[in-house]
C-alpha cells in the first residue's frame, strides 16, 4: 500500500511546522499556498515603517523543503474549493488533488466590521503589499507636507486604530520616524511636529495583556510622543481624516487600520460550527467534527483559550503532524494543549512590554527580549544577518534603511 496523502494548505506558522514535523513521516506531502514565501507577519510592521526590507521577512518555501524527502509537490496556487466527500481539494486553475489527510491552515485578514469601503482610505497590515503600500503612505505624507506647508497639520498627522500589539507598535515607529529618522531633512515644515493618534475601541491598550503592563504600555507611549484615545470607537474614515463616537474629529492624511480580524474562507468550506470571525471549532485534537482525516490549525482554528498569534499556530501545526503520525503508528491521538509563551510587545526603538511565564516587565529588557525572541523564529541565516544588521544601524543611528516611495507617482 502506498503512503497516505497528506495535503497543507497554507504555509504560515501552522502550514510549516506541521510540514516539518512529518519530515521522517511515511507519508507523500502537497505542499500548497497562494504565495511563493513563508511572511514572518510579526515583522511587517517594520516593513511597514521602512526599517525593514520585504525580503529580509519572506523565505521561499521551495528552498524550505528543498531537501525533504517526503514532499512530492510545492505548489503556488489558491485552493478555492474544498470537497470533503470527495476527499478532494480544487485550485484556481480548476485543478483537483486528492487528499488521504488535509491540513488547512489559511489563516485569518483583517475585518473593517461591515465597512469594506475604509480599505481604501485606511489600509490594514496583513502582507507584504500592504506593508508597502502603508510605508509610500507615511513616507509620502513628509513629502505632501513638504510641498503644501499650509496642510502640514494634516499631512503631519497620522492615526493608527486599534491598539493590539500591531497598533501600538506601528504607533511607536511612526513617531521614532516623524522626531528621528526623517527629522531634520525638511526645509518648509518641521517633521518633529507630527501628531501620531492610537485610537482604541476599549479602555487600555493591548486589552489581551495583564493591566499593570497595559498602564505600562500606555505611558510608554505617551513619553514617545503619541497620544493615545482610549474607549474611542471609529464611526467613519475619509480621505482628510476620522471620526470618533466620543465627536472628536481627527483631521490626519493617513490613517492606518490595526483592528479586527476575519479568519480564511476555506473555514466555511468545513461544515463545522464557526465563530462571528469565522474561526473554525475544532476537536480536541483539531481536527473537524465528523471528518478525522481533515485538520485545521492556526489562525483559522478556534480554541478555548487560545490566542491568534504565532506560538499558538507553530504548536497547532505539530500538534496535527503528531496525530497523523499517532494513525500511523496505531495509536490514540492526543487532545491539544497550549503552551502558553507568555505575550511580547515593542514600543518604539528600545522600549516594550513583556509576560513570560507570569513574570511581567517592560521597558529595555522587554525590547531585547522581543529583540532575541524574533530573530530566534525567524527562519533563514540570511535574513537574521540581515535583520540583526537593520536593528543594530537603526537603534545607533536612528536611521531606518528602507525608506523607499513605491508605486507610480500620483500623475503617471
Ligand atoms: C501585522 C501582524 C503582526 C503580528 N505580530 C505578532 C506578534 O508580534 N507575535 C505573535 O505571536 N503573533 C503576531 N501576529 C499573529 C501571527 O502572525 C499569526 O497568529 C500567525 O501568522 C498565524 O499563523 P497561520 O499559519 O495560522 O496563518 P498565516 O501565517 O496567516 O499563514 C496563512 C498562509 O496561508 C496562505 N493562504 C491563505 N489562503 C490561501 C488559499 N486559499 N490557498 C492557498 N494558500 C492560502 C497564505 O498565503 C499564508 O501563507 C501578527 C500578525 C500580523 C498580521
């Protein structure tokens, strides 16, 4: 009999430790997902503020599994289709693949709740396109100042909504960027005047994490430099700025969406119950109710207690590899623990906030744990030269190094 199938759909944190741990499986990998790279997703805010370059934070995933044995196809496509009677999986093209196992582990977008049309106006941070397109933003916003210094208090504002991890640490980059990185390059205005608002819809920020290191998070950033709006839902986005349900209006040439999240479309594929963000309730051992044989993690996944972040989604996809692996070998599969890391956080070029294990501080030795922790996952030599290199010139110089414009000037 030949080896079992197995299909992973998704090459994120989840798609690429449950690949890895089954590298010694018997069992014939497919290899699927709609991009040629594994996105280190909690770098991209650095993209985002140009202190990195894409490539340092995307790996091709054929070079990952160039010398796995047991991976008998990489594919770049979309699976739109998922048919669970069939055991089979439909790509973009119209292509079919048989699966004996399927992993799905697509991950989660950003929600604009119901306001689809705020994506013009204020981007979201998911990929390395948006990453892109919100640093020409921000970059391009000095410039915009430059030439109208009668707009400059509007161009020289920024408003990040949604103060999660993403919120708050896009908020501390952009002030770093207004007061030191581009500084004193503008003759007509004075970038170090720039107004950089957090606004959040509950009453601290990062709402996840304890409350001392919330209080903690929030006078950091106020020192910086930022102001922060607590209890501040968002009513509406324009082009010259936002709204808020407290009637404050924020007139600010770019406004950055960090709130809300919505799980992949492939969960709705699964016939399983899902969740208001259409997170996926798995069984113990993650697989869907009534289908052993298909599995979902990460993001995508939906259990108790269960945080949508990277170490959850590395743990998820070896925890699946670990089940097929137990079928294999005969025996009873496992319910799924989490292990719970403890929560990170970075507020500008040396300061932070951290919970590890119930020990809680914040400050320079947050940052550096942040600092370590990251290059420590980050997967490639190259790109942990090439980011340590980027940290090391920017937190001595306060310089960042990628501060390129990208997309065609506004009359092309
Ligand atoms: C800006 C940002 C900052 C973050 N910061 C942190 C942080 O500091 N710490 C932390 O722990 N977590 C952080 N996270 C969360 C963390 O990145 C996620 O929890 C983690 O990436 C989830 O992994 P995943 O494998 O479920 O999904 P993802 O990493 O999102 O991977 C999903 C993969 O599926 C592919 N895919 C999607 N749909 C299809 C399809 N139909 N067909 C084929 N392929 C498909 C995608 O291309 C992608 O490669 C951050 C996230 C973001 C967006």
């Amino acid at each position: 009999m030949s080896n079992p199938r197995v299909v992973i759909v998704g090459v994120g944190f989840a798609g690429l430790n449950a690949a890895k741990a089954l590298r010694k499986a018997p069992v014939r990998l497919t290899i699927i997902d709609r991009r040629n790279f594994h996105l280190f997703q909690p770098l991209l805010y650095q993209v985002a503020t140009a202190a990195l370059n894409p490539s340092d934070i995307a790996y091709p995933i054929r070079s990952i599994f160039r010398r796995q044995r047991n991976v008998v196809s990489v594919l770049l496509a979309e699976v739109v289709n998922i048919d669970l009677d069939a055991s089979e999986i439909t790509l973009d093209d119209g292509q079919t693949i048989l699966y004996d196992y399927l992993v799905v582990a697509t991950g989660a977008t950003h929600s604009y709740f119901g306001h689809d049309e705020w994506s013009e106006v204020a981007p979201g941070l998911k990929t390395i396109e948006d990453a892109l397109v919100i640093r020409s933003r921000v970059l391009r916003a000095f410039e915009e100042a430059e030439r109208n210094p009668d707009q400059a208090d509007r161009w020289l504002s920024f408003v990040v909504v949604g103060a999660g991890p993403t919120g708050v640490e896009l908020a501390g980059a952009l002030i770093e960027i207004a007061v030191h990185a581009v500084g004193d390059e503008f003759d007509a205005v004075d970038p170090r005047n720039a107004r950089v608002v957090l606004v959040e819809g509950t009453n601290r920020v990062l709402p996840p994490y304890p409350e001392g290191l919330s209080a903690s998070a929030r006078r950091q950033l106020e020192k910086l430099g930022v102001e922060v709006l607590t209890s501040a839902l968002v009513e509406l986005i324009d082009l010259d700025g936002v709204s808020l349900s407290t009637g404050e209006r924020i007139e600010a040439g770019t406004v950055i969406w960090a709130a809300g999240v919505e799980a992949s479309p492939l969960g709705r594929m699964l016939g399983a119950e899902m969740d208001r963000s259409g997170r996926v309730m798995v069984q113990p051992d993650l697989s869907v109710a009534g289908q052993p044989n298909v599995f979902v993690a990460g993001d995508l996944a939906l259990v108790e207690g269960v945080p949508g972040v990277a170490p959850a989604a590395i743990q998820m996809g070896r925890h699946v590899a670990s089940a097929i692996w137990a079928d294999i070998s005969g025996e009873n599969r496992l319910p799924f623990r989490y292990r719970d890391k403890g929560s990170l956080a970075t507020i500008g070029r040396a300061r932070g906030v951290a919970d590890i294990r119930g020990i809680r501080f914040s400050g320079l030795f947050a940052w550096i744990a942040w600092l370590a922790i990251h290059i420590f996952y980050l997967i490639g030599f190259r790109n942990r030269v090439f980011v340590l290199a980027s940290w090391a010139w920017s937190y001595l110089t306060f310089r960042r190094g990628a501060r390129i414009i990208t997309g065609l000037p506004k009359h092309e």
